[in-house]
C-alpha cells in the first residue's frame, strides 16, 4: 500500500481541458477480438491502465501460469478464450480474485465441452485450462442477471466455434449496454448475430482484421461531472468521448442535467457548463442496473450537495473488487451521510432492492480519511469531495487498475494532490 494523497482545491470556479484515457470495457474487448482475428489489426488509443496492460501481456504470453491479479474483465475473458488455445494454463488471480465466483461461466463453457478445472476451491479461480474443439454442443443457456463478462466471453468466442453458439438468457437481462457493446464491437469487425427472443445466434464466422480506435472512458467522465456538480460553478473541455457511443455509462451526461450541468459535444469532446447559482435537487433516483460503475460517483455528488438518494440495480456491486455498496456506506459515514438498505417488504410486490441515502457530507470534523479497499473506483469517486474541503486517500495508487493519469488530469484542473 502506498501513502495516503491529500487532496484540495482553493476554491472558485473550476475550468480546464483534458484528454480522458481510453475506455477499459472497449479496450479489453477489442484486445480479446484481436487475439481471435487471424490477421489481427492495429489498437489506436490503448489506455496505459493496469487492467489493459496486463490484458495484452497475457493475450501475448506462452507462460504456462498466467496471472490475472485483482483484473475480473481480464479474468473473466481468458477462461473463454484459453479453451480454444493449445496446452494446459493455470488462470490465477490476487486474493479477491480468488472469492470472486466463476462457476457460471466454467459451467457453460463445459457444456461446450470445456477442459476446466478448479485448481482449488469449487467454483472460485484459480482454473487449470485445457484445449478443447467445444464442439460439444452449440447451445448454452446462461441466468440473464449474471455478470455481462461472463455473457461477453461466451458472445465473443461465439464465432470461432465450430458449429457457432445459440445463447439464450434466462430470465430479466442486467447490463444490456455491456452486452450491446460487445456485440456492437464484433460487428465492427464484421461478425453478424441476430436475436430470437432472448437467444443470441451466432454462426460460424472469421473476424475481419480493421484498425480501430478506443473511445475515451465515460465512467471516467462522470468524476469530472461530479466535480463540476459539487463546485460553485464549472467550465470544462473534456476529449476523446464520442457522442454516439457504445458505452452504458454515457448516460451519466443526462443524470447531471438533474445537478445543473449541461454537456455540449464538440469537434474533440465534450464540453461541461455548470452555472453559478444552481440549486440542487431534493431527491435524486435512479436505477444502475445498465450503468453499475458510475453508482459509487452518484452517490457521492448527492453526499456533498445534501441530496435524497433513492437506488436500485446496486446488485452487481457485490461482487465487484470489493463490495462497493458496504463500502460506501463506511466512507461516506465518514462526513455523516447514510446509506441503508430499505426493508424489501416496503418495496412491494416489484422484488426490486433499493438503497436510500440521507444526509449532506459534514466536515466539522477536519479533513476525512478515506479507505479505498484495492478499488479503483473508490478512490476516483471520493475524490471530487475534495472540491468542498480537502480529502485523503488511502491507497490512492489503485487508480491504476483503469485511469493512471487520473492526479495529473486533476492537478491540469488545480485540484492539488500532496502525500501525507
């Protein structure tokens, strides 16, 4: 673990221009497609982000032993991807990668006729990973609430199968933007499907080799909407986002219309306006079941302006590098703000879990020291507070794992980090 980083602003209104990274999600999966593409193609716009590096170095790597660490897009896209690659690997992880589940994805690859075998405990990585044709079968049924990586793996394998795939997916389906993204990139490169129901057919195909270019990250967007939302007003010059984009998050730009900030895209991105003088809303509510990584950021702009929170579609939180919804609860408990679960019996008959969240961050008690529990985006969600009063980070170098640049982008905008 490294030093904490303090962080604060002097105060006044917040401008700047940056250029944000390229989109993890887009990266990994043009990463993947690439290493399934029999001519390959050239990647413009590869972010230098933890989880993208290691993603390329294992795609690239003859090593028998190949090791994930905390990266669950990463792990989750190998274990479909090795079945088709010659030998015997041992798929590993750090020790949360370890208690993050798999059996869904093993399961359905072995109705396949997937050679995988759990190195340890039942259901958990580490994976031993042998070569298989998976010509077992050409259909595989998956619960459609389960992690879209699992349900991306499977799509993009879907075409070098001998006899294709036939994905159904049982029941309401979570994260669709994350599965349209997926299936969006492999149309890219030139690869049809078409849906009956909710089954996905995928015919035998060969991918078409194509440059591409990485979009910038939206989920790193909303800390930048977050900033402006929690400063007294804003004027910010954000490049690299496309408007029409394959991203889920990007409707963070319609959330914090809510907040006062309005986006207007440009040649090279976007441009954020947040007027002097804008009152926040009493009550925010939304459903994150389609945009799961910009909850943490949410949350925490209706901490620092004192708005209601109202949220459902939380679910997949659980199980991320921590559980994010635990998590924030303990920090933002920090500067007085709490978040609960609602009793489900007050939810009615709809089934839904909401969280509700009350109470303006309050930092009477000096500057707030926050965990951030090996996750990324804990650190970058926190950090805008530091626009009301100075914050600090604990661990703050797990930003890596997506955004490495994300203090020196800060720093462009005046918002000083010092180590503590």
């Amino acid at each position: 673990m490294t030093s904490p980083l303090e962080i604060s602003y002097p105060g006044g209104p917040l401008t700047g221009h940056l250029r944000l990274t390229g989109s993890k999600s887009i990266a990994n999966r043009a990463l993947l497609i690439r290493a399934l593409t029999p001519d390959g193609f050239t990647i413009h716009g590869l972010a230098a982000a933890d989880d993208t590096v290691r993603m390329q170095q294992l795609l690239e790597s003859d090593d028998e032993v190949l090791d994930c660490g905390p990266a669950g897009t990463t792990y989750r896209f190998l274990t479909g991807y090795l079945c088709r690659r010659q030998g015997t690997q041992l798929l590993t992880g750090s020790a949360r990668m370890k208690e993050r589940p798999i059996g869904i994805l093993v399961d359905a690859l072995r109705s396949l006729g997937a050679d995988i075998t759990y190195a340890e405990n039942e259901g958990y990585p580490p994976l031993h990973i042998g070569y298989s044709a998976l010509d077992k079968s050409d259909r595989v049924s998956i619960a459609a609430d389960t992690s879209s990586q699992y349900i991306s793996s499977l799509l993009m394998l879907a075409p070098t199968l001998p006899n294709g795939l036939k994905l159904t997916l049982e029941g309401e389906i979570v994260s669709m933007p994350y599965i349209k993204m997926t299936l969006s990139l492999m149309g890219y490169f030139g690869i049809k499907h078409h849906w009956e129901g909710q089954t996905v057919i995928v015919a035998p195909q060969y991918y078409q080799a194509r440059d591409f270019t990485v979009e910038a990250d939206w989920s790193a967007a909303s800390y930048y909407y977050s900033l402006a939302a929690l400063s007294e007003s804003a004027e910010l010059h954000i490049d690299g986002l496309f408007q029409d984009s394959l991203q889920g998050d990007a409707v963070v730009k319609e959330l914090y219309e809510e907040f006062g900030v309005t986006t207007t895209f440009t040649d090279t991105g976007v441009q954020l306006i947040k007027p002097a003088g804008t009152v926040a809303p009493v009550l925010f509510e939304h459903n994150f079941v389609d945009c799961p990584d910009i909850a943490q950021t949410l949350m925490v702009t209706c901490a620092g302006l004192g708005v209601q929170g109202l949220y459902s579609g939380l679910q997949t939180l659980f199980i991320k590098e921590t559980d994010r919804v635990k998590a924030m609860k303990a920090e933002l408990g920090k500067v007085g703000v709490s978040l609960y679960k609602i009793p489900q019996r007050m939810a009615g008959k709809t089934g839904i879990l909401y969280f509700a969240q009350e109470g303006r961050a309050d930092y009477a008690a000096g500057t707030p020291t926050f965990a951030t529990y090996h996750d990324h985006r804990m650190a970058m969600a926190l950090a805008p507070l530091a626009v009301q009063h100075a914050v600090r980070l604990e661990d703050p170098e797990v930003v890596k794992k997506s955004y490495p640049d994300f203090y020196r982008d800060l720093q462009q905008l005046g918002i000083g980090p010092k180590t503590v």
